[in-house]
C-alpha cells in the first residue's frame, strides 16, 4: 500500500474516534463537581437518619412502614435419606 493510502485509512479510522471523544472529555470536568455535591447530600442525609434512630427506640421504619417482624423458632432439619461416612482411605480405582 502507498503512504496516501494508510494516511486516508488512518484518517477515516482513527478521526471519528477522535471527533467524539471531545464531547466526553468535556462532560467529565464537571464530574468532580456533581460529586462532590452528592458526597455533600448523602453526608446530611446520614446525620439526618443518625439523628433520628438515636432518638426513638421504636421499631418500625420512620416513614409509617411495616415494622421488623419479630425472631420466630425454626424447627430442626429433617434429614431425607441416611447418611454414609466413607472411609478415609479409599482405594485407587
């Protein structure tokens, strides 16, 4: 192949890539920024939480929902079928 013809090859390969990594290199210099926003709403949103589970012993969720449902006994396993311990030292088949 001649020069011109890798140059164009590599133009029409390469280029697009280039051209739309533009817009996402632009889009994540505000990331850091929305970031730290969100670290900042998360962090009240926990000494909000914090707050309030410190001052109520009851157990039903903040919101008016379903309270945790109380421990309940489970019966023993049921073994199926017999089990058989097999010898340590088995045989070469």
């Amino acid at each position: 192949m001649s020069t011109t013809s890798d140059l164009i090859t590599a133009a029409v390969l390469i280029g697009p890539g280039a051209l739309l990594s533009l817009p996402i290199v632009a889009s994540q210099r505000g990331a850091a920024a929305d970031s730290a926003v969100v670290r900042r709403a998360l962090a009240a949103s926990a000494a909000d939480r914090a707050a309030r589970t410190t001052t109520t012993t009851d157990a039903a969720p903040p919101d008016g929902g379903e309270p945790v449902p109380a421990p309940v006994a489970t019966a023993p396993a049921i073994r199926l079928a017999t089990i058989h311990q097999l010898p340590a030292a088995r045989r070469a088949a």
